[in-house]
C-alpha cells in the first residue's frame, strides 16, 4: 500500500508534491535536514549516485543538499514529514510511529 492511501486510510490530512515538478529549495532542504541528517534521505541508489560512485560519508551534508536542490531524483521518496519527524522511504513501521504519536 502506497504511503497516501496510508495516510488517507488512517484519516491524516497531509499535502502531496511531485518534487520533480515542483522541487525542494536549498532552503527547505535545510530545514528538513534539521529534523533527519540528509545523508539517511539522499538517494544513493539512484542513477546518477550509482553513475557517479557517491558513496554515504563521502559526501559533506552541504553537497548533499546542494545535489538534491539541483536533481530532485537524488532524494529518497517518499519523503514524508510529521510533525518533527522525516521519513525517507517506505517505511510503514516508521510511519505508523509517527502517525501514533502526532
């Protein structure tokens, strides 16, 4: 089941972006990375980090959100926030945490 139909099944008022229509600003980025270090939401899987070789802790936080502000690809979705609380990924039990205790 797909993080929304989560969030609407449990009846959770949330706001959904295409990050690649509509990305995450170097600003914002920042402020997620106040609530979970970027290095756990960059995409390491991803194409371009395959393509290029980045490895986690090879990177400093501020690349990471300078790459992720400039290739919306390079963040790991979904990314959900609740309250002060980031997920990257599907994670239902993470989810599921963090819905119980808003």
């Amino acid at each position: 089941m797909k993080t929304r139909d989560v969030l609407a099944q449990r009846g959770v008022p949330f706001t959904e972006r295409e990050l690649v229509k509509q990305p995450l600003s170097a600003d914002e980025l920042r402020a997620l990375a106040a609530l979970r270090p970027p290095g756990e939401w960059f995409s390491w899987g991803s194409r371009r980090a395959r393509a290029e070789g980045w490895q986690p802790d090879q990177l400093a936080d501020a690349d990471l959100i300078r790459l992720m502000s400039e290739d919306p690809t390079l963040i790991k979705r979904p990314l959900v926030r609740v309250g002060d609380r980031l997920i990257a990924g599907h994670d239902p039990a993470r989810l599921d945490e963090a819905i119980g205790s808003r």
